[in-house]
C-alpha cells in the first residue's frame, strides 16, 4: 500500500493534476482504536473504507513521522503519522495523522511537503494546548479543515493562526528536470530573472545570453567552463527563466506546424507577435505579411530564399525575430539536416551517422555551417536526410 520510493515517484509521474477531495484528522482512541474524528466534507471516507485501512493510516512505530501514500480503486490518501509520546495521555502517547484525499489516478507528490508542515503545526498546537486531545476539539478543527481545503484548491496557500501559533501553507510545483543541454543549442530568457541573489557564474552568463548565441559561444564570451555554463542554462530552464532555441542560420529551413492558426485567430496573440518581430515599436508590420512569411516556410525553403522573396526589412519585420517567435511559440519547428556516410573512410564519418545534425558537428569541430555543406556536397558517399 506505501509503495517504496522509486515505484512510487515512477506512478506519481505518470499522474496528472487535481484537487484535494477531502481533508480527515483521524485518531487512535484508547477504547475505540483508530478512528476518523473530523472531517471535511463529513462521511467521505467511509468507517468501513477506513477501518480497512487504518493499519496503514494509524502505523507503528517504524513508520511514524514518514510520508504514507495508499492508493485505492478509487483514492489517493496521502498523510504523515504523528505520535506525541506524554504520560498525561490515556495510554502514555497520542497518536493521529492529517490526511489529505484525491482521485486515485491524480499525483499528490507536491501535496507531501504542505502535509509535513501541517502535522508539524497540529502537533505544536496539541503541545502548547491539549488542541487536538479535548473533548471540544472537532468545531475548532473543522473550520480548520474547512479553510484549508478552500484556499489550497483555489489559491495553492493558506494562513493559518491558532491563538500564539501560526503556520503558511502553500503547494509547490514540482518540475520534471530538464534535458541535457548541448554545446550546438540557445538559450533564450522567456522572463525576466526574478530579483534575488544568483550566483557569480549565473550572473556571468545571463549577459550573453540574447537568443542568438549557442551555449559554445557563451561559454568563450563568458570565460566560464563549458560544463558549468552547460549546468547554468539547466538551473535556469528548471526554474522558467529560460528556453532552448535552434542555432539561427540563414541557411536554416523551417515548416509551419498546426498551431498557426492561432495566429490568424487571436488578436492578442497576434498583437504580442507583431510587437516582437518588429524592426520597431514605431512601426509595427502588418499582419498579412508577417503571416505570408511564416506560411511560406516550407522544406526547401530556406530563410535566406524567404529574405530575398518578401524582403522583410521593408515589411518593418525583423526576420530573426521572426523566427525566434515562432519557435518559441511552436508557430513553427526547424528542419534539421542529418548527413549519413556511405562509404569506407571518410575523417568525419564518426560524426556522419545519421544521429547528429549538421549543427551539432559544425559546434564540435568549428567549421562553419556552408564549409562543410560545400565538402560533403562534393562527397558522393554521403546523403543528406532531412526531419
């Protein structure tokens, strides 16, 4: 029923998001035994449910004070069994646990740390007061209940303020961790750094980051280590600051992708995309042409064919822009090139198999993007496979 940790975090995350059902304060009475004394709403779980699985809700000693996760057919139960040990109690120590309910199927890992918090606030209060041990206890703790579960599920927090004691509540979002960054890859700031004190390294390499500078680049410009620049961009991506982009080339092919009929369809989308791809914010370019631009890009196509077709300065568009908007937007996705080595010896037949693209080897072995275009088009062993 508690699955261990790395079976339990592989089915948290193939859970998805929602709300917390039901919040019950259950108990071990010295007659009755484990029992539920309040909760919100009133008869969600139900004795016989509970009686079933009280054994894993009210624990032993082994598995107090750890996070307990039983999931049912229909339940998720999430909670953190306490014991105050006191000889003023019936049988020498008080045992509860707080729990939270959910759907079976939703993920509760980042509802762990706020149940923690919680137990931890119950249990001073039940040391300062005797709050959860008297008799007029349940009016008390289902307001309590009542609060918590309103404002967690609308807001994400919760205030609370018992007498001398209180106590934040608030659900924090857990992250999947990024992917590796590659040398060849850019980074782009999506939002501004929040104000706080980052570290010499993040400070040193922000400034370099632009959207259009490879993280090689940025390492160079920087004087910062490759693999800490490399760790750097990851930190960032973890925490929303920043996205990864293509290398921008005007060799670069690219294909629209189903999600631009968005922008023929919201109009303050469309706004958000003429600001951005602006030569400037005096004038901004017409709608017509920034869309005849991007429906234009097709296989084969490259930006440089796009600039001397629709000639983009005159539009007031700023073709870099332009691209980097409808990557970032999914409006667009890059056509990468793979070249594949057929024959015998080739010096970068290592690199030639088809699972690096063109940008990823010119990173490595820093020739350019058409210097090596133009030596493997002379080279009748290799093809080139574009996706």
């Amino acid at each position: 029923m508690a699955f261990p940790e790395y079976n339990r975090y592989k089915i948290e995350g193939c859970g998805k998001k929602g709300q917390i059902r039901c919040i019950f304060f259950c108990e071990f009475h010295p007659t009755a035994g484990p029992i539920i004394s309040c909760s919100e709403p009133e008869n969600y779980i139900s004795k016989e449910l509970f009686d079933s699985i009280s054994v894993y809700i009210i624990t032993k000693a082994e598995l107090q004070r750890s996070t307990i996760t039983v999931t049912l057919s229909n339940y998720k139960i999430l909670g953190f069994p306490i014991k105050i040990e006191d000889k003023k109690y019936e049988r020498n120590a008080f045992l509860f646990n707080l729990c939270f309910v959910c759907d079976s199927d939703i993920r509760t890992v980042h509802y762990e740390p706020v149940v923690t918090k919680l137990s931890d606030y119950l249990t001073a209060m039940e040391i300062e007061s005797s709050f959860l041990s008297k008799g007029d206890k349940v009016v008390k703790l289902k307001s309590i209940l009542k609060q918590i579960l309103e404002e967690l599920n609308t807001k994400g927090e919760c205030a609370l303020s018992q007498g001398p004691i209180a106590t934040h509540l608030k659900v924090v979002s857990i992250r999947v961790d990024p992917s590796l960054v590659a040398d060849h890859q850019v980074p782009i700031l999506i939002k501004e750094l929040p104000e706080q004190h980052w570290d010499l390294t993040t400070q040193q390499v922000t400034t370099y980051i632009d959207g259009f500078n490879h993280i090689a680049r940025i390492a160079a410009l920087s004087d910062v280590e490759n693999s800490l620049v490399k760790a750097c961009i990851q930190n960032l991506i973890y925490y929303g600051v920043v996205s990864l982009v293509p290398l921008f080339q005007y060799g670069n092919v690219y294909c629209t992708t189903p999600k631009i009929k968005i922008l023929a369809q919201n109009y303050h989308f469309q706004q958000r995309c003429l600001s951005y791809v602006a030569y400037s914010q005096r004038a901004l370019p017409n709608l017509r042409e920034v869309f005849r631009i991007y429906s234009s890009m097709t296989r084969g196509t490259t930006v440089k064919d796009l600039c001397l077709r629709f000639n983009p300065v005159n539009l007031r568009i700023n073709e870099r822009k332009l691209v980097q908007f409808g990557v970032l937007e999914g409006l667009i996705r890059r056509i990468h090139k793979y070249p594949v080595y057929l024959g015998d010896h080739a010096d970068l037949q290592k690199s030639l198999s088809g699972s690096s693209s063109l940008d990823e080897i010119c990173c490595s072995t820093n020739i350019t993007t058409q210097r090596l275009e133009d030596q493997l088009e002379t080279d009748h062993n290799v093809i080139m496979i574009w996706k």
